[in-house]
C-alpha cells in the first residue's frame, strides 16, 4: 500500500488536494516557471523499478520513507530531496520538485515551502492563491529553513507533541485504513491476514531505528500498528485460525508495553519489536534494563504482562527508595516480595531468600542518606552537638572502626524489618555488630532460641569481634548459676570438638567449669594431628605433655561435685578415678619413649605387610591400638630401660589378652633378631602368667605367622621353642621335612609322621617319604 497505492489514485489523490485547499490550507503559489519541458505522469520512472532515492542515492524506501515523484523530471525520490513546491505546467496548485530541478531551474526565484500539512487560519477560498493573500509574518513562517519547523517534534515538550498531532495533518503519512481497504480486495483472507500480522511486525522492528528522529511520530506508528492487529485478529477469527489470533492478542497486549516505553523518551533504552517482547529472554533484559535505569513502575507493568517474576522489581524499587531515606514508601513496596515471619504455621523461621534480602535491605540502610532535614532542625542539631545521647545515636566506646554509625531513625526501620521478616540470628548479629550484647542476651532469652541460633548469631559474632569477655560478664551477670545457659555451651562444645575446634570449646568448657569434658579436651590436645599428614612421633608428644597434666587437674576438680556450676550427668568417683590412672599411665608410656630415644617405632608395622597408622597408638585409642603400643614398649625398651612392668600394668589395667602382646613383641624382636631379648621376653611371659610349655610356644607360634618366613631365622625360632610338637609345626612352615621328622619320632608322634610323609609326596621329595614309610612300618611291627 506504500508504494502502488499512489499511482493507482492519482486523481483521488488531486481531488482530496483541491479540498484541503478549500478548507482553508492555503499553499503559496508563486509566479510559474515557463519554458521549462516538463515530464507528464505517463513518463514518470515507475515506482517498482526504484529501491532507492534517485537524487541522494542514501534514502531507501520503505513503509516510513515513502516514495514520492518529482513533477518536472519524474524521477522517483525521498521527502529530504523533494521539500520545495513551484507551479508547473500541467498541474494546479503548488506540486513537488526534486532539490536537482530546483537548483537547476527555479534557484533564481525560489519559493520554499513547508509541509503540505500546515493549516492556516484566516484564509479564504479563492481559485488564484498567490503570495499577496500572506501577510509578511505569516509568509516569513512559511519560508523559514527547515531545521527550525514549529511542527516538528519535540522531546522535551509533550504538551506540544500532542497538540502537533491533534492540529496538523501530515499528507505524506502512512496509511493504514487505506492499506487495509486495498488488503480487504484480496479474496483469501487467510492471507490477507497474515500479510497484515507481517506489516505490523515490521513496523515495529523499525520503531528502534527511527525513535530519535523528529521526522517520525513513534505514536502515530504504534496506532498504525494496534489497527493492523486488530483487523488482522478479525480476518483470523473469520477463517477460524485458533493461533494467528492468539498471536495478534500476544501482540496487542505488547503493544501496550511499546507504547510505554517510547513515552518516557530515554535514548537508552531500546525499543523491542513484537516477537522480541514474545520471548522470555528478551523480555527479561528489557525489565532489568528498566530497573537499572529507574524506570520501576514500566519494569513492573512489563513483568506483569510477561509473566515475569516480579520480586526483582519490589526489590529493587524498596532498595532505591532505602538509598534516598525514603523508608515510609520502601516498606510498602517490600510488602510485595517479603514473607512476614509467623504467617506461615509449618515455617517458624524465615525462608533463605528472605533472609537474604533482609540483610541487604539491612545493609543498605546503613549506608542510606539520611531524609533531609529543615532549617531548625539542622539548627537545633548543630547546638546538641556535643550533647549527644544514646537516643541519637548508637555508639559504644571503643567501636571498631568497620562500625559505622546510626541515627535513630535508621536503627528503629533496621528494627522494623529484622522484627517483621528477619530471622533470630540476624537480630542477635544486629545487636553485637554495634556491641549491644547486654540487648542481644535479653533478646536470646525471651525467644527461647535454639543452641545454633545461639552459636551463629551471638557466640560467634562476639568471638570475632572480641566481645567475649564482655559476654561472659552479661551472662553471669544476668544469670550466676548458669541455668539457663549450660544447655547453650554444651551443646556447642560438641559442635566445635566435631569440626577440631578445641581452643573454641575449652575456652566454653572452663567458662561452664565442665571439668570432665574439660579435661578430655585436654586429651585431644595432647594427640590432635592435621588431617592427610604423618602420625605424631612420641618426640612431640612428650612436648605436650602440660596438657596431660592439666587434664589431671581438671579431673581432681571433678571429683569436688561442689565446685562445678553446671549440672553434670551423674558420673561415678570410681569412673573419674580409672581415667586419672589412664591420664597417668599414658604419662608414664610418654615418659619412658622418651628415656629409650628411640627413632623406630611402629616401624615393624610397615614390614609385617600391615597398613600404616592412620593415628598414633596411645591408651585413649581402641584396644587393638593398646594392644600395639603394649609390643611397642617391650620391643624399645633396653637394658638400661626395661618396659615389661609398665606393659604387665598396662595389660591389667585395660583387661588386654597377654598372649596377643606378647606375640606382637616377639614378631618385632624376631624382625631385629635380637635373641637374648626374646628369650627374656617369652620367660617373662611364662613366668607371669605361669602358662604351660605349650602357651608358651603359643606365642612364638603366632609370631612366625604373622613374618614373611624369608626374613627368619629358623634355628632362632626352634631355640626359642619347648615342646617337641611345636618344633614340628614351626619346621613344616619353614619347609624343614627332615627336621619335622627328626622332632615327630623322638616323641612318637605318628600323626605328625604320616603328615610329614604326605608333604613329602606333595613336594616330590622321596628320601623323606621312604623314611616316613619305613619308621610307619617299624612302629606298626613293634605294635
């Protein structure tokens, strides 16, 4: 309709002109031009053989650059190029010639004209318009430059914009009802209707482009499009096409949000076309872009119609409002995107989100300006300058330098929000921020809050802050017996112990006089080692041997149940005593590794092919790692320095099996091939625990079991052995048939000769099993 429309009405198009003129637009009419060859219509370029302006060659055309034809050359060209009208031959009234004619033909008499929309008032009609019937200020009006129309738009007056459009006709404008009524002459509607839908998408893309020209009415163009939508939605509901009207009301509810957007006149932000309002993505970057350049109420319509969360937009908005101290109208515009504590029975606290957005709200009106104030307020502040009390400001000695301070005002709306939506442990951080820990006790304690409320929001804060010795004086002041408290740091000592915090958890634990976890804190110091690194030898160990003693210390003030605050659960004096002897013996243990100087320990673990220690053996361990510290003892130990009494106290203090310390002793001195040792060893054995000749060869038994048989001796360990049966045994396992048979026969132990003769066979080996026969024979003769 943009381009064969006119040719197809050229003399409609004459006659709606001569009527224009009747009504009062007058156009000058200047002298003709005379003897100048002028083209008729019939030799005019046609218009689909032109793409672009003939004069400037820049201009294409389209539906808002319209084509329009010179009347002297014919030549097809832009409105930039055309804006001067003469008289020519062949036509009446003033008509449209190209800039080229103009400079070549008419330049000595030039009369310049406005658009041909202009309506001037006070004009009769008359058939021969000349310049006489203009006034000179009315004709100056006229013939000023183009830069400067009075009907052009302007941004900054809007008043003045919509006036333009109620006045002023613009005779070269798009339009669409035409359009439409051409369209309607196409006998498929369905296609018609989509040829419709299409024109107004297109319109739109191009709204971007033309948005910051004054050439352009962005609002004339949105109309264009509402009434192509429309008509399109009609013939679509006509032809029953369920998704093309769907589509045109997805678009005539955007156009709205277009049309918002083009009124507020910003530059920068950009003018989405229909389908990009139809995605999600699209959509969203517009909001955000809205939000960040404070355009709430269009982010929040845009939401809306979009379907898009709104919360950011609330947020936003109460956060800006926060900024300029404008906290009477944050508050309503949170109320859309907070959840008030309480309102949901099955959520007693505050959900994360809200949480968070507390804190920020919090933060932000910390670093909020402050509303202004009026003159005798600023005066009278200025005189209570140095009278400053608690009810104007916040402040405590000695505050830190990352504390800032607060008006009143600000710590009663921080109140407000922490009150309606934040979480107790918010509160209680709100309160040791700016060191009101006396307000943070009294608060823990009417909310009747949970041990990790407790930890987070206040025990922790103030240990940060180094408040804690404050809190410790509020607490005893508010509450001596530590009634109400002991359930606080008891279970928050276990939580520390968990996570190796130990400094942390004995610090509670001496505060609470919980001298019993006190002193197995002391404990966990004395053997605590970094995660993924080596055991600690017994060197470093006896470099903590204080903490030993001070766990001693605080046992012996365990026993005293008078000196303890705290109520302890009910715990025998024979109990604490069997521990102090435990404390004592590893004391002693500790001690005499040290006396030995010894750089081996444990290291026969690695080559018996067992896993290394995860931890160091000590008597607070499990009773297998009792067990390997009890060998470990008798292996270091020397002439000098004998460990055998302190191991046989050990083994009957924590009820160990004798037989398997001493075998695990008598693989490590088998290892070292230290044989004097080992015969004392396994004396002492025998001689304590008056075991039989068999018990005894038990443990060296045990022993050879667990040591590759390649790295022993096997005369060492038959010496080492009394009974004859289990000399044969030991002598199987190294392989030794023939002294397996010399041992078997002195005790005429048949079983033991036919299993000889049997590993025998199996080895292939023959001497050995023709004497087994043979010796078989004999007995069963003599028998």
């Amino acid at each position: 309709y943009m381009t064969g429309g006119r040719r197809g009405s050229s003399q409609f198009m004459e006659t709606m002109q001569e009527s224009i003129l009747e009504v009062g637009q007058v156009m000058v009419r200047p002298e003709a031009v005379s003897g100048i060859k002028i083209s008729k219509r019939t030799e005019w370029t046609p218009d689909t053989d032109v793409e672009r302006c003939q004069v400037c060659r820049n201009i294409c055309f389209g539906i808002i650059n319209r084509k329009h034809h010179c009347r002297r050359c014919g030549k097809v060209v832009c409105r930039d190029c055309s804006p001067n009208k003469y008289h020519v031959d062949g036509y009446q009234g003033l008509v449209r010639v190209c800039n080229y004619c103009h400079k070549n033909y008419y330049s000595k008499s030039p009369i310049e004209t406005q658009e041909s929309g202009l309506k001037m008032k006070g004009h009769k009609k008359s058939n021969s318009l000349s310049s006489s019937f203009l006034d000179k200020e009315t004709s100056d009006s006229l013939f000023k430059p183009r830069h400067s129309y009075f009907w052009e738009l302007n941004k900054n007056n809007r008043d003045k914009n919509n006036k333009l459009r109620t006045d002023f006709y613009f005779e070269q404008a798009p339009n669409p009802d035409l359009c439409i009524n051409i369209a309607m002459l196409h006998s498929d509607s369905d296609k018609t209707a989509k040829f419709l839908l299409e024109l107004a998408v297109k319109l739109s893309e191009k709204l971007k482009d033309v948005f910051d020209s004054t050439d352009v009415d962005c609002i004339y163009v949105v109309d264009m499009i509402k009434k192509l939508l429309n008509k399109s939605k009609l013939l679509f509901s006509v032809t029953e096409y369920a998704e093309g009207v769907n589509t045109c009301d997805l678009y005539l509810d955007r156009i709205g949000v277009i049309q918002s957007i083009i009124s507020i006149q910003d530059s920068e932000i950009v003018i989405p076309s229909l389908p990009q309002l139809s995605g999600a993505e699209e959509t969203r970057y517009l909001r955000d872009t809205l939000i960040r350049y404070s355009y709430w109420s269009l982010a929040l319509d845009i939401s809306t119609k979009c379907l898009l969360d709104t919360h950011s937009v609330w947020i936003s908005w109460g956060l800006s409002c926060l900024k300029d101290g404008r906290y009477d109208v944050a508050r309503e515009k949170f109320k859309h995107c907070l959840q008030p504590v309480g309102t949901i029975p099955q959520q007693q606290t505050p959900s994360q989100s809200n949480q968070s957005l507390v804190s920020q709200i919090v933060e932000q009106i910390e670093n909020s300006i402050l509303p202004s104030w009026n003159a005798d307020e600023i005066l009278l502040s200025l005189r209570k300058d140095n009278l400053l009390s608690l009810n104007s400001i916040i402040d405590v000695d000695n505050r830190s330098s990352s504390c800032v301070h607060m008006n009143q005002l600000q710590f009663e709306e921080v109140q407000y929000y922490l009150r309606s939506y934040g979480s107790h442990r918010q509160m209680l951080e709100f309160f040791v921020k700016y060191k009101m820990v006396k307000k943070a006790c009294l608060y823990l304690q009417a909310q009747n809050s949970t041990s990790e409320t407790f930890r987070d929001g206040l025990l922790v804060p103030c240990l940060k802050q180094g408040l804690w010795e404050e809190l410790k004086k509020e607490i005893t002041t508010n509450d001596p017996t530590l009634r109400n408290w002991s359930f606080f740091f008891k279970e928050n000592c276990d939580y520390f112990i968990k996570r190796s915090m130990y400094n942390i958890a004995y610090e509670l634990q001496n505060f609470i006089k919980d001298h019993v976890d006190a002193a197995k804190t002391c404990i966990l110091f004395y053997q605590s080692q970094k995660p993924n690194e080596p055991i600690v030898s017994y060197k470093i160990l006896h470099s903590r041997l204080h903490h030993l003693e001070e766990a001693k210390k605080h046992l012996t003030q365990a026993m005293d149940s008078k000196t303890s605050k705290v109520r302890q659960e009910s715990k025998p004096i024979a109990d604490l005593n069997s521990y102090f002897e435990n404390i004592k013996l590893q004391i002693d243990v500790t001690q005499f590794f040290h006396l030995c100087q010894s750089k081996s320990l444990f290291a026969s673990n690695s080559k018996l092919g067992r896993p290394p220690f995860t931890q160091t053996p000590t008597l607070f361990g499990s009773p297998a790692l009792k067990t390997k510290l009890s060998a470990e003892i008798i292996v270091a130990g020397n002439k000098a320095v004998n460990g055998i009494e302190l191991v046989l106290q050990i083994i009957k203090t924590f009820r160990l099996v004798p037989c398997d310390v001493f075998s695990e002793a008598v693989a490590g001195l088998l290892l070292a091939k230290r044989s004097e040792e080992l015969k004392e060893t396994i004396q002492c054995y025998a001689r304590c625990y008056k075991v039989t000749d068999m018990e005894r060869d038990l443990v060296v038994i045990q022993a050879v079991k667990e040591i590759p048989l390649g790295s022993l001796d096997p005369e060492l360990v038959v010496s080492l052995l009394v009974c004859d049966k289990s000399k044969v045994e030991v002598n199987i396992q190294f392989g030794r048939l023939r002294n397996a048979y010399l041992a078997a026969v002195k005790t005429n132990m048949i079983e033991e000769v036919k299993r000889i003769r049997e590993l025998a066979v199996d080895k292939g080996d023959n001497a050995i099993k023709e004497i087994c026969e043979r010796y078989l024979l004999q007995h069963a003769a003599k028998k």
